[in-house]
C-alpha cells in the first residue's frame, strides 16, 4: 500500500481505515496493527512469518537474534536451545525458506543455540554462534545450506570450558571483520578476520583495565567515521566505550557508565547504531529506564531520550536490544515485560514517538516482551521479536519519513523547486507542506512515478512574494531536493541547492560564512513543532573569537530569516553554532559578488542545510583549481582547545599522488585554506580531512565557468563534507536540458578500484540502462551527466557500488536559467 496515509486524515478516518485494513489483512491470515498518535499518524504494521516460522515446535524458535540484508534477500538467525540455531532466508512475500542445518550441522547442534551476528565481508556472508560448550563458532556462507566455519572454536581452539562462548557482534571496517567476544572472568577481547581460519586478537583482555574480568563482555561494535568502537559489559563500574587506535591500542571515550550517578545501573551497551553519520548507544538503566547517548566526540555523550522513553513508569522500558535507522531517522526497540515491545523512532532533542502497539497489538502483548533485531529490507523496517509462548515472530512497518526546508521564498527575482526522486519499482505517493511566517500552512498531494522523478514548482503552487518552509512526508522511500534561482535584490544572479534534513535538531552548525563586503549572509529556521523556539546564535569569528547573539525566536510552526550582517555585522569571517530550545532546521543562503585573489566580480549564491551534529572525519569528492575556479576550506573548531586537522588532497587522473596537509585551529575558531596554495593549479581534487577532536569542514569554491561551451557562467556553490563514505547514493535534481551542465564527482579514498553502477531516472521516459564506471583506487574521477546520460533529460541518479569499497558523490550543475540567470549549485548525495 504506497498511499501516504499520514496528514491527510483526521482521526475518525484513520480509525475507519485501521479497521479495515486490519478485517483484509485478516481475510488472508495476517494481522495488521497501527498506532495512531496525536497528530493523526497512522503506523501499520503486519507479520510476515509463522510464528517460529512453523517449524513443529515452534517456540523453541524464541528468538530473532540478528537479521541482515543479503544479496536482495533477508536473513534472519535464530536463537533455537531445543534443535539448535537456524538461518532463513525471505524473499519479500510471505514464505520463508531455511538455509541452514539445525546448529550448523555440529555434532551436537544444540551447542550453537544462537547466530550471534552476521557480517557481510566482499559479498560473502558470515554468521557468528553463541555456543556454551565449544566455543563461538563462525561460519562462511556458500549457498544452499552450506555453511563452512572459518574460525577456530572459541578463537583459541584449547580453552575448556571456552573462553569466548559467543561473538555477539560483527563489524566490518577497512575490508577486515571485527568480532567482540563474551569472554567472562579474563575480560573481553576482540578478534580480527585475517583469512582462512586465523583470527588475531587485537585488544589486551577487558582493554588493559586493572581488573580485565570487569569488562566481561562486548555486546555491541559499530564502525563510524573511520573508527571501530566496541561497548562493554561492567557490573563493577560501569559500561565503558572504547575506540581502537590499531594494533592492540584502545582508547576509552566516555565516562563509566556515561558518567550518570550510579554508573553502574548503566551496566552495558546493547547497541551502537549510526544514523546520518553519528554515533548513538543505548544502555539499559534497571533503575529508572533505558537510555539513549548521543556521541560528541571526545569523552562527550549527550543523552537523547527521557529514561524510558517518558512512559509512566519508565523502568519498565528497562532495556534496549535493538536500533537501527530507516529513511533517516533512529528507531529502537524496547524489552518491556509489563506491556510487551514498544518501537519508537527519534524526532530531535529528546523527542520521540510511538511507532506500534505494544507487542504489536497480540492477544496478549506480554508474549512479545522485546525485540531483538531490526533491519531495513525493500522500503519497509523489519522488527524480530522474543516470544517463548508461540515462537519468534517478524513484523514489517510501513513508516513515514519526512524531508525538511528552512529556506525558501517566491517573490520577485526568485524560482523555487522541489524535485522529488523515486528509485523503487512502484509510485510513492506524498505530502508536502508548505510552512509561512504567519504559521499558516497549505498542503499539497503529490505522487512520484516508479524510477522516475517528479518536480514541483513550488511559485506556482503555494503564489507569489512568500517566505517559505517545506516538509516532505512520504512512505515509500525517495529523496528531495530543493533547487532555486534568482536575481538576488536585482544584483546578482544564480541558483542554489540543497536535499532535505531528515530531522529537526536542538542544534545545527555552520563552518563557512562571511558579512565582508559584497556579501549578504542568512540564516532560516524552521520550527515544526508546537512550542516557540528561543535561539542563540554562537558566532566563531577568524577576527575577534566568540561573538553570541541571544533574544531572537521562530513562533510554532513556522519560519523566520535572520540577516548576519545585522545581528552579527559587518567585516567578520565566521563560524556559526546555532542552539535553540526546541528542535528545528536551520539553513544558511549567501549571495555576494566575489572578489577573491583578483577582483573577480563573480556574482552568485550559494546555501547549505546546516550539519546537527559534528564529526572527527569528512569527505569532500568535488573540488579544483583550474583557472577558471577559486577554491577554499573552511574549518570550525568549537572546541575549548586547539586542535590539528590532517588533509589528504586526492587528485585527478594522471595529476599525481595523494598530496597530505595538516593545519592548527585555535580554540573557538575558524580556519581558512585557499586550496590552490595547497596543491597548485590546473588540479582536480577531492580531499578527506580527519582529527582527533570533533570540528566542521565547509567547502565554498566560486567560478566563471566555461564548460563545453565557453560559456563563463559566474557564480558559486558550497558543501558541507560528510563524515562517511557509503556503497549507494542518490540524486533527485539533475537536468541536461539547455543552458545546464551537470557532472558527478566520485571520491574513491579506498585502496582498491570501485565499480560504480549508475542508474539515471528520467522524468520523460523513465529509467535509463545503468551502466558500469570504474573508480582507481585512491582517487577522484568526474562523469560528464550530459555525455553519458544524454540531453533533453529531467532525471535523478543513483550511484552503487558493485564490488569495491564505499565512495563519496557530488553532483555540480552549471546554467544559465532561462538564459539570464547564470550560475551553479552544487550538493553531496543523500546515503539511504
């Protein structure tokens, strides 16, 4: 059902509609159950398996340990202590297929009671077992039901009775598996995959602290933004983080048990989950509630839930056992003995809702107690529950997502768009609404076709001369973007561009901006929610340090723009941290006529979305130094102290070697780089920067732009880098028409060549055969859209990686809009 079922009905309906969804669903033996919250959303989900997938003892199938997306398939694991654990392989309909021998085929089967984890090294699949007896076992997948274990029991292979009886979880990172092993009384360890069956421990047991046995167990591993982390079990002190540094060298990065005041009723880390590139950690609290931490970098960890989720006695959500992220927001999955499983996805600050019944909606709700998995599987979220009465049971949801715009307007001089991209194989339908500074509001359905894109002129839709806010809610999965051109005050004209942020944020930062003359800096907040939002606005000068501005408020539901220039003033390179007390979304439009090295007078615009949250890594795949362009990289240091931020410039084909920098940021700061100074002229060139600490990175570039035609298009675009490379990104703007020129820029920083497929989604005659583009190792390479696509084109694209390692994309567009505006805009891929 691809209907957006959310804004569009009042609660009446949506009880009648629950109604019969739940009588159909049960004509053909499933059942379907919704949660309606105050805002007439309406949450459906149905089981998809039999419960303990119909084996003849079905509940001695209790669990869904872990699942995992494979090969277009879903595999899901068992925890099965009567014939041993199981795999089983889902298709997307309603049968389920077993794939493996009972306990993988040991002598005992029992032995292996649970898959621990999967893990997916070079498009081969891996399983790790909890097994008591001989020790974790962990087992390569060739098909069928064949399985072949690729370590020795335990890791060890001699302790009796093992020391490491189970692997509970598997990460990859950098081309190796990472296993985090149970290891009781000596202190947890963790095992890298070298091969065959040799392992290699890489950690001193329990990390090297005084007591190792404290640290018993490592229950969750997660690899971000270069990083492996690995949390821990500690009944003593408390829960600890540990980041590795290589070889067996592992710094601790929170404090015990998140520095709560009994640290110890934070006693473990259930789950690590990365969503939009930043680390979240969960912990159950038997005290008040579970909780969910947010990683800032350093030893900092801000906690992002009320203890429980704020139910009315949280401590009966004592526990979390599963997140995961879908169309960019963070779900988790309560234990909760009292009501049954409760699901709840993330909406900024410590906001969170209620994304199910509790227990999904059966008889007795107590009978799914907690949910153990989660995963993403062909556009709708799978949750796999304990049920020890009647057997494991899988449910899929059919959740909303939501793109969100600050920034916006239709008056004279400005065309706003919105392109909405669709890569699934059905029509995904919409709604958009738009948001005005008098909180009034209008909405619009709209519905994209399959493998197409749909584009909205928003002047057109909501009249002329408004100041205005977008929020884009769908179901099944697409992408939007936001592109405007303009004549800036009768000035200066171009175009900007951003994708939309997934969710409203207490916070927001900007790296780039500058009130120099000729130019004119914005910030645009919009509020979505149903209190007003006080801001303060935290600017980090390059002249005179921190400069704070208080007193300014964005009213519910609605938006306001805010002049630098005024607040701030004049003549002042800056950074910006923007705080505010209720989550909101924040953007930063520039407009100028840029001088630079040689009195250019370029003219143009550019805007970001700001970034929520910061990292210790980005990414940036566009970037020269032709004549024709001025470069530059601006760096935020919010830190109380210096910090030093490497670079690794990636040059183009056949232009050199890597190039390293590094630079020194004061504390409070921002930094400068003019790129060419740095790598010398006539370069094409990607860039990854890292540091130690958090910080920001911003990459403004101004041009004229000859292009294919000489066409000396002046303008300017600007990116925010981020802190990951991914395997699939998508573009839903991008044209070929007249007056355009588009390009993708691929950032290959592995050590291995990428092979990209890219798949063009066109507005006129829908999807275009994909092809493959080979990306070398370590370096950047630029696809001319209006070459391999073809002209005449309205498409999104997506890019893939089929075999290789993850990739960053760009996409730059060059016009003359309507043949007067000339310009460029220019936007990082959005990562499902």
């Amino acid at each position: 059902m691809n209907t957006l079922r959310r804004t569009a009905f009042r609660s009446i309906l949506a009880t009648i509609l629950l109604v019969s969804v739940m009588a159909c669903l049960s004509a053909i033996g499933l059942t379907a159950v919704s949660a309606t919250s105050t805002l007439a959303h309406v949450y459906s989900w149905k089981q998809v398996n039999q419960d303990g997938f119909g084996i003849p003892v079905p509940a001695s199938n209790k669990l869904a340990h872990d699942m995992v997306v494979y090969n277009d398939r879903l595999y899901l694991g068992t925890w099965n202590e009567i014939n041993g654990c199981q795999v089983w392989e889902y298709n997307g309909d309603t049968s389920w297929t077993k794939v493996s021998e009972d306990g993988f085929g040991i002598g005992t089967p029992a032995h292996n009671q649970a898959v621990d984890s999967f893990a997916i090294l070079d498009g081969v699949l891996y399983a790790s077992t909890w097994n008591n007896f001989e020790g974790c076992q962990v087992y390569r997948y060739d098909g069928g039901t064949d399985w072949n274990q690729v370590n020795v029991n335990g890791f060890d292979g001699v302790s009796f009775p093992p020391i490491n009886s189970g692997a509970h979880d598997m990460v990859v990172h950098e081309g190796r598996i990472y296993a985090g092993a149970r290891s009781g009384s000596v202190g947890c360890q963790v095992w890298r995959y070298d091969g065959g069956t040799t392992w290699t421990q890489v950690n001193q047991n329990g990390f090297g602290i005084a007591v190792p046995g404290d640290n018993r167990q490592i229950w969750s591993m997660a690899s971000c933004a270069g990083d492996i982390y690995a949390g821990t079990w500690n009944q003593v002190s408390g829960c600890q983080v540990w980041r590795y540094d290589g070889g067996t060298a592992w710094t601790q990065v929170n404090q015990n048990g998140f520095g709560i005041a009994t640290p110890v009723n934070n006693s473990s880390i259930h789950n690590f989950t990365v969503c939009n590139g930043v680390l979240y950690a969960e912990s159950p609290n038997h005290g008040g509630g579970c909780q969910v931490w947010r990683y800032d970098g350093g030893t900092d960890w801000t906690q992002v839930n009320q203890n429980g989720f704020g139910i009315a006695d949280p401590a009966l959500n004592e526990d979390i056992w599963a997140m995961d992220d879908f169309k960019g927001s963070l779900y988790a999955g309560t234990s909760n003995d009292v009501n049954g499983c409760q699901v709840w996805r993330y909406d900024g600050g410590t906001k969170w809702t209620q994304v199910n019944a509790n227990g999904f909606g059966i008889a007795d709700p107590t009978d799914n107690p907690f949910i153990h998995s989660m995963v993403e599987y062909q556009g709708e979220f799978y949750a796999g529950t304990y049920n020890s009465t009647s057997g494991t049971q899988v449910w899929a949801g059919d959740l909303p997502g939501t793109y969100y715009f600050a920034e916006g307007y239709t008056g004279s001089g400005f065309q706003e768009y919105l392109c909405l991209g669709n890569p699934g194989d059905d029509p995904a339908a919409s709604t958009i609404t738009y948001l005005f500074t008098d909180g009034s509001t209008q909405e619009q359905q709209v519905e994209v076709p399959a493998k197409s894109r749909f584009t909205v002129n928003v002047n057109a839709t909501v009249g002329p001369d408004k100041e205005v806010s977008v929020k884009v809610e769908y179901q099944q999965s697409i992408v939007a973007e936001r592109p405007m051109y303009f004549d800036y005050r009768g000035m200066w004209s171009g175009g900007h561009d951003t994708i939309g942020a997934t969710i409203p944020s207490n916070s927001w930062y900007f790296a780039e901006g500058y009130t120099g003359p000729g130019f004119e800096e914005w910030i645009c907040v919009l509020n979505p929610g149903d209190a007003a939002a006080d801001l303060i606005f935290r600017f980090q000068t390059q002249e005179e340090g921190l400069k704070e501005v208080t007193g300014l408020s964005v009213a519910a539901h609605s938006r306001a723009s805010f002049k630098v220039n005024q607040i701030l003033g004049n003549g002042y390179q800056t950074s910006l941290e923007l705080t505010s007390t209720q989550p909101v979304v924040a953007e930063r439009p520039m407009y100028f006529t840029y001088q630079g090295t040689n009195a250019w007078n370029w003219e143009g615009g550019h805007c970001v979305m700001g970034a929520p949250n910061l990292a210790r890594e980005y990414y940036f795949a566009e970037g020269t130094t032709r004549s024709e362009f001025e470069e530059w990289i601006t760096l935020q240091n919010p830190n109380a102290f210096p910090i030093t931020v490497e670079a690794t410039y990636q040059l183009g084909p056949g232009q050199g070697e890597p190039v390293p920098k590094s630079y020194t940021i004061e504390a409070g700061r921002r930094f400068t780089i003019f790129v060419p100074s740095q790598v010398g002229t006539l370069k094409d060139v990607s860039v990854h920067l890292d540091c130690a600490s958090v910080f920001l990175a911003e990459r403004p570039m101004y041009f004229d732009y000859l292009g294919m035609g000489y066409h000396h298009w002046q303008g300017g675009h600007c990116v925010i880098g981020v802190p990951y490379q991914a395997g699939t990104w998508f573009f839903a703007e991008g044209f070929t028409g007249n007056n355009f020129e588009e390009w993708l820029c691929i950032q290959n920083t592995g050590d291995a060549e990428a092979k990209v497929e890219v798949a063009y989604y066109t507005q006129e005659v829908g999807p275009l055969a994909p092809s493959i583009v080979p990306i070398a190792p370590k370096s950047r390479y630029t696809l001319p859209v209006n070459m391999h696509a073809g002209v005449g084109y309205q498409l999104s694209c997506r890019l893939r990686v089929t075999e290789g390692p993850d990739i960053m994309v760009e996409r730059p567009m060059y016009f003359n809009y309507n043949g007067t505006w000339d310009g460029g805009h220019d936007v990082v891929g959005y990562a499902p």
